[in-house]
C-alpha cells in the first residue's frame, strides 16, 4: 500500500521544485533568506487561493493548522510579519517567469478549439481590477479610483490565457495588443477597443488574421461583392478599400466586410477581417466566440482572489495576481489530465472541500472510492 500525500501536496508537485529554484534564484533580490523562502511563499498564496483565504492572518492560521500534515512539502513555517514582507519586497517577476511556462504544458492535453479550421484561434480582450486609491496610490487610475488591468490573449483551445500582461489603469487595450507575438496563421478575435489601421496592416503582414467589428463612421469603398446565404443570417459580403485619406494611408489593403444579422436578439453587426478564406458564417461565428474571453475574466473574478489582496505595495498585488493565474493553469491541467467532464468550478469546489486529505487526486476527481493506492505523480508534471 503506497502513502498518499495531501490533495494540496499533489497540486503542488505539478510544479517540480528543482524548476521553481532555478526561477527563484534568477528572480531574487536582496539578502539571502535565514528560514523563509520563495517556495514557503508560493506554497501559501497557492492554499489560499484553493481555499479562499481573505487576509494574511487567515492563511497563516490556517498553514500552521496543517503544518503536521504538509512537512513533507519543504515549506518552513511563516509567520504574518515574515510572509508580508516577502510580499512586499520580493520580486514577482517570478510567478510572471513561472505562469510564462505553463500554458505549452496545458496545451499538450487540452482539447482543440470548436471550429473545423485548423488556425490557433485567440480572444484578445482587457479587464479593470478596482483598488481603492488611497490604500493603493501607486494604482492612479480616475480621480478617485485606483486600477489595475488584466490583458488576456485566451486560446480557445482549452480556453487558456496563453497572453497575459497586467498594466496599470491608465494603459491603453491596443498598446498591449502591439506588444502580442501571435504565432503566424492563427486568427485574434478583437472587440473595437483595439481599433487601430495600423495594426490592421502589421498583422496583414505578419500573416496573422483578426476578426473585429468595423466603426461605424468608416469611410471606405467596395471592390467586390459575394453572394451570401441570406437564411444564415448574412447581409452581406464584400471586399473593400479604407478612402479616408488618413486611415488609407495607414492601412493600404484590401479587407473583407460582413454583414450578419443576429436571429435571437435582432442586432445587425458589421464585421471586419483580412481572411477572405473562410465562409462568412464561420467570420460571424468566431467573433460571437470572442465571449470567451468575456467568461474567462467573470471565472477568475468569482473565484479567485484578484479582487481582494492580502498585501498593499505594487509588488504584492502583482504577486497575487501572477499566483492566480498559475493556479488557473493548474486547475486546468488537472481538468484535460482527469479528462471529466466537470466545470473548472465543480473541480475548485472539489479541491477546496479536500485540500487536506490523504488520498489520491485523481481518485478524487474521478469520484472513486477512497483508496490508499497512490500512482506516480511525477507523470502529470507540468514544467
């Protein structure tokens, strides 16, 4: 009969040690720790987002609740004081370098996205995490309120955020999308917060394809018209020119125009791409697909803790956001690995319920009867 280790042990052996040292000490700043470290850290902010801890006090009483039950995780023990100023004055460039290895592991056993076209396809979009200013003036974002934002590419691919940036407030949706190096041939799904002509034509060149929903106050011309299945909800289907003289200037190329009338709620949507490939239904589709990306933000929000933080600096918040986007991918490796059928909700609700338990995860997650069996965890690694 094999030990089992905690659920909350397994989690963590997803991520392999040797890996999260090699990142810690390229990410440290500082004098060296005497007990405390990044691991001791990692392993904290991660119970507290499994279990929904709210403030420094909760998730250190509840470690040293279960400290005789996770000694084998190499974790020393921290005290509030200790963890807070790890917050404060460690780098979290480290989770940022440790979420950046991830998603490839992820996208090995996730399933593929839901159209027949074999193109990576990716939502991009942005969300505004509220802080309150005056606990948070580094966050300026209104007159009277403070801000952070959440920049996602998700591949629908299993729905992951393979982009992710966090930017002050202030920044603005489309400077980030510059900044994205999606692969060559895939297709971005854009909302019209990230109108810019001149993108339009960087993609064009890097062989890159958007989908987006053209302004209303373009001026252009039509080269071409195609038929369209009128049954289908399609309007119309053309190729045309920007004629502004600034914006044909920025962007001298040919687009296609689609017209799509939703049958369910009654709104005519105009929609904008450089693909002249796929069937304008498939267009229309992949942008009402863009939602997304619209859900991923709700999941995260509802929970996770990036709403409310356990520590006041930049440095902390940042660390806390970075933690929860691992865990994200680490529930939803577990979800591809388990191959079930539950919602990432279910599977959190799960965790939560057993994150103390000896048993088998898998075992667990599949709902099996409770047995000391215990297989090779070393199998789901993900880095």
């Amino acid at each position: 009969m094999a030990h089992c280790n905690t659920i909350l042990s397994q989690i963590l052996k997803l991520v392999p040690r040797h890996e999260f040292e090699t990142l810690a000490k390229q990410h440290h700043s500082g004098r060296a720790f005497r007990k405390a470290s990044r691991w001791s850290q990692f392993v904290s902010l991660t119970m507290a987002q499994l279990s929904g801890r709210n403030s420094l006090r909760d998730i250190i009483d509840n470690m040293s609740a279960q400290m005789h039950r996770l000694y084998h995780l190499g974790t020393a023990k921290l005290s509030r004081s200790n963890l807070s100023r790890i917050n404060e004055d460690k780098p979290y460039a480290l989770y940022e370098a440790l979420f950046g290895k991830l998603p490839a592991r992820c996208q090995g056993v996730a399933p593929n996205h839901n159209f027949r076209f074999k193109h990576p396809l990716y939502s991009l979009d942005a969300s505004t995490i509220d802080l309150c200013l005056a606990a948070f003036p580094w966050a300026d974002f209104r007159t009277t309120k403070g801000a952070v934002k959440l920049h996602v590419g998700l591949n629908h691919a299993g729905y992951l955020p393979e982009f992710v940036t966090i930017t002050e407030g202030k920044k603005h949706d489309v400077t980030v999308g510059r900044m994205l190096n999606f692969p060559k041939g895939s297709i971005v799904a854009i909302d019209k917060a990230y109108n810019d002509y001149a993108w339009y034509k960087q993609l064009t060149d890097k062989d890159i394809f958007f989908v987006t929903r053209l302004k209303s106050n373009a001026k252009f011309r039509i080269t071409e018209r195609r038929s369209v299945l009128k049954g289908k909800g399609l309007t119309c289907d053309q190729t045309i020119e920007f004629t502004g003289p600034q914006v044909a200037k920025k962007c001298p190329v040919q687009l296609r125009r689609i017209g799509y009338k939703d049958a369910t709620t009654g709104k005519h949507y105009v929609f904008l791409t450089n693909n002249f490939k796929l069937a304008a239904k498939t267009v229309a589709d992949i942008y009402k697909a863009r939602w997304q990306v619209e859900l991923f933000f709700k999941w995260i929000k509802q929970n996770l803790k990036i709403k409310s933080f356990v520590g006041t600096s930049k440095n902390a918040v940042m660390t806390q956001i970075w933690i929860a986007m691992c865990v994200y991918l680490l529930i939803a490796f577990l979800k591809f690995q388990s191959a079930l059928t539950k919602s990432m909700r279910e599977l959190l609700r799960l965790l939560q319920l057993n994150l103390f338990d000896k048993r088998d995860l898998m075992a667990l997650l599949r709902g099996d009867p409770h047995d000391d069996n215990f297989p090779d965890v070393n199998q789901m690694k993900l880095i």
